[in-house]
C-alpha cells in the first residue's frame, strides 16, 4: 500500500487528507501537525476575535478522513534518499509521496523591541495567524486602554474592526499612503478609511515605526518622525512568508515559495507542496479557495481523479470581513487603464455621501477585475459570477455594472441553479438545494453534505436563505 505522509494539518492539509480519502479508502495517509489542536478555519479567527463567533465553530468537522493524524509534532528534516522525514517527537517517518503543507508564518518588519531577549515577542505584542494568537490577543486586550494595528492589509483591518467591537479604542499604522494597496486605488482606499473611522477604527497612512516604546511593559511606538503612538496592545499584521525552511534544506527549490508544477510537485516527482508554502507559476496563492484547489489537483496526481464533474478553478475573489463594511475585491482589481482600443477598459462610479465606490476593469468585454464598496451584496455577487464564468458582457449594458441598483448585467443568473453560492468550494446553488431536498435543513447541515459556507463563511447567510426560501423538503 502507497505510504503518503503529509507535513502540515491547517486547511490544505486537512483537505488533501479528505480528498485521498474521497478517492482511495485505502490509502495510508499520515499527517504531522505541529498545532495541538484539530484542524480548524483560520479564516474565522477574526469573528472569533470580535465575538461573532465560537471557538466551538471553527473546527473542520466536514474533512472526515481516515488519516493518522500526529497533533503536535513538527518535521524537522527531509531525507529524499531514504525517503524519511524526522520530526521532534523522536520518530522517523517513512513515506513514498511526500506533501508539503506547512502554510505560512508572519513577517515581522524590522522595528526595535518587537521581539524580546529571549527570543520571543514582548509583552503587549501579538501576531495574528493561529488559534493560540487569537487567545493572546483576546487577554491582552481585556486589559487594554489602547491598541494599535501595525499593518493596513485586509487581516490588518478585520482585526482592528474586530478590535473595535470589543470596546477597544484602536488605530491602524500604514507604511503606504493607500490601505489594501494591492487591491485598493487612492479613491477606495481613502472611502474605505473614512467608512472605518464611522466604525471606531481610525487608521494613518504612509506612516513608519521605527521602534516599540516602554520598559518591560509597552506604552507606545514611536514613528520614524519621532511621534510617540500611545498603546498598551500591538497587533502586527505585515503579511506573511511561505514556511519553506524544511524543503530548502532538503534541497528542494524555493522561490519566494516552494516551486510547484501546475500538478503540484517540486522538482522531486516523489514530493508535492500544497497551500500558502507553493509557489505555482511564478505566483504565490493565499486564499483559502486556492489552497483547496490545490488539494483537489494534489490529489488528482496522487491517487487519481474522480470519475464527476471537472472541477472549476476558483474565482480570486477576497471579501474583507469587517462587521459595518462591505467590500469586495476581485481578480486584477487595481489594473491600470489603457489607451483607448489597447489594454482594459476601466469603469468608475463614485459616491461619496452614499459611501459607495465601484470600479470594474474590463479586457475583450470580459470583467478582469473589480473593486465594489459599499451597496447590497447581491450586486457583488452579480460581478463576481460574471468575472467566475468569464462572460462578455454586451458594450451597452457595461456602464450598468457600476451603478447601484441597476441590475441589467447577467440579470439571468440570480435563479440559475448553476450560479455560484460559495465561492471557496465552488457550489453551486443547485448543490445546495438538492443537499436540503435530501434532509439537509440546517446551515452546518448543508455545510455536512457540500462544503458550502465552510470557507471564509461570508456565503452562510445566503445558503441559510436559499434553504429558508425553500421551505420543507
């Protein structure tokens, strides 16, 4: 029997086991995890965070799986020849397809007094990346006057958000002049503050820290100006770094991320890397939807594909989950303009007073990219499951696609029992209702049967309606 070991337990690793399992029963799978706990929905670490959601609610309980799991346990070195991998709990493990999913770690920006003497971070300092970092955030803010977030990503401002709802007085710190600049132009960026500060989130841009402030406890950081910030809790979220030490030092090739063919396997044929620590195609994939479908490809390689439906690749879609605000960003969001006839054609529609922003980049007819703030949801659906099936859309209905309200493009899909629901996992409406025709009459139980809402859960209270509206089996 094929021996598959996998180094990694957080969602990639988790679903990989699912998927080997799905296809083969019999397959001796073995996970290392080096957490303790089962694995869990990192994606939800911020309702968590802000109180919207329980601990109780995070586990994976829908990645059933006959794996042998080895909970806190790290891998500690490769050896390709023998085909092994030690870890720290003393034993050599033996393996004839090796997985790579050992995700991703913060990256600290170089500010004085983040970490301690004895190598760990000061006190008041926290990271925002597992379960244990959520608990520790969670104390020190019980007794926290003020906080500062280091950092104006999307998990930046979903912890501040978070935050906020706690009852903490709270302010974001930016190095860059635009929030989200990955995503986000000038325009957006400068609503999306402004919306925030409505929130109790008061956020600052192109500002450096230099240094943290205070002696043996935190009182501040100071910014490169010489200002002194105020905190007694500091959250750094600055991104995060593909963990590949254990694949370079097993000679493995690293990029910024383990280095991947588009089945998932390095230059070893024996070895594969999945999740936050792949690179595929020169690029470097940190949504929960792409790590799956890694998994999904993974496990086609493996042990062979499933005799249904191809898969689709996911939408790149990222929603910031922040209670107040509605944001949604997706493909090439922040493409620049063309010349007329030469490269995307770029629509715009801004209301200040109403607190919306759309912009929708458009290449052959076809939507490349979005960014739509503020407004009903059902309209970022609706550019979503355009720009998900890669529809032309029409020259004359084009300037509908910015305007709230106005639902001309794609009117057909809202009924269409093909039209996507949960972007993470890619089911469609009509899973769903053929999940409750067959008894499914919960959330959790939908959750159960189609993986749906199981990802960054912002499409649970759509399947909660869809199941409502429905009635009873």
């Amino acid at each position: 029997m094929e021996r598959v070991l996998v180094i990694g337990h957080g969602m990639a690793g988790a679903r990989l086991a699912s998927e080997l399992s799905r296809r083969d029963p019999e397959l001796s799978v073995t996970i290392l995890g080096e957490e303790p706990q089962e694995p869990y929905n990192r994606i939800l670490l911020t309702d968590v965070l802000a109180g919207t959601t329980d601990e109780s609610e995070l586990g994976l309980a829908d990645e059933r799986n006959a794996a042998e799991i080895r909970p806190a346990v790290r891998a500690l070195r490769i050896d390709r020849e023998r085909a092994t991998v030690s870890a720290d709990d003393g034993r050599t493990y033996g393996y004839d397809v090796l997985v790579l999913a050992t995700g991703s770690t913060p990256r600290l920006p170089p500010v004085k007094g983040l970490i301690s003497d004895d190598g760990v971070l000061a006190p008041g300092i926290a990271v925002f990346h597992t379960l244990d970092d959520c608990r520790r955030i969670l104390r020190l803010a019980r007794d926290c006057s003020r906080a500062v977030v280091l950092g104006g990503g999307l998990l930046g401002l979903e912890t501040a958000r978070a935050l906020a709802l706690r009852g903490v007085e709270v302010e974001v710190l930016h190095a860059v002049d635009t929030v989200m600049e990955r995503h986000l132009d000038a325009e957006a960026s400068s609503m999306l503050i402004e919306r925030l500060a409505r929130l109790g989130v008061a956020v600052r841009t192109g500002c450096a820290v230099t240094r943290t402030v205070g002696t043996g406890r935190l009182t501040g950081v100071q910014l490169d100006d010489g200002e002194a910030v105020p905190c007694d809790l500091l959250v750094v979220s600055c991104g995060a770094k593909p963990e590949t030490a254990v694949a370079e030092a097993a000679g493995l090739p690293v990029g910024r991320g383990v280095l991947v063919d588009e089945r998932m396997r390095t230059a070893d044929p024996a070895v594969y890397a999945i999740g936050d620590c792949a690179e595929r195609g020169g690029a470097l994939h940190g949504l929960v939807a792409e790590a799956w479908e890694h998994a999904r490809v993974a496990a086609d390689a493996i042990a062979g594909p499933l005799d249904e439906t191809p898969a689709v690749a996911p939408a790149a879609t990222t929603r910031l989950k922040a209670d107040g605000v509605e944001l949604t960003v997706v493909g090439e969001s922040n493409v620049p303009a063309g010349p007329a006839g030469e490269g995307p054609e770029v629509l715009t529609f801004t209301d200040r007073d109403g607190g919306a922003y759309r912009r929708v980049a458009l290449r052959d007819g076809r939507i490349v990219g979005a960014v739509l703030l503020g407004g009903a949801e059902a309209e970022a659906d609706r550019i979503v499951e355009l720009f998900a099936a890669g529809s032309v859309v029409p020259e004359a209905e084009r300037p509908a696609l910015v305007r709230p309200g106005d639902r001309e493009p794609g009117q057909a899909a809202g009924p269409d029992p093909d039209a996507t629901v949960c972007y993470c996992n890619n089911v469609p409406r009509k899973k769903i209702l053929e999940a409750w025709s067959q008894g499914a009459v919960t959330v959790g139980a939908v959750a159960r049967r189609t993986k749906a809402s199981t990802g960054c859960g912002i499409c649970r209270s759509k399947v909660k309606a869809l199941i409502e509206s429905a009635g009873a089996p």
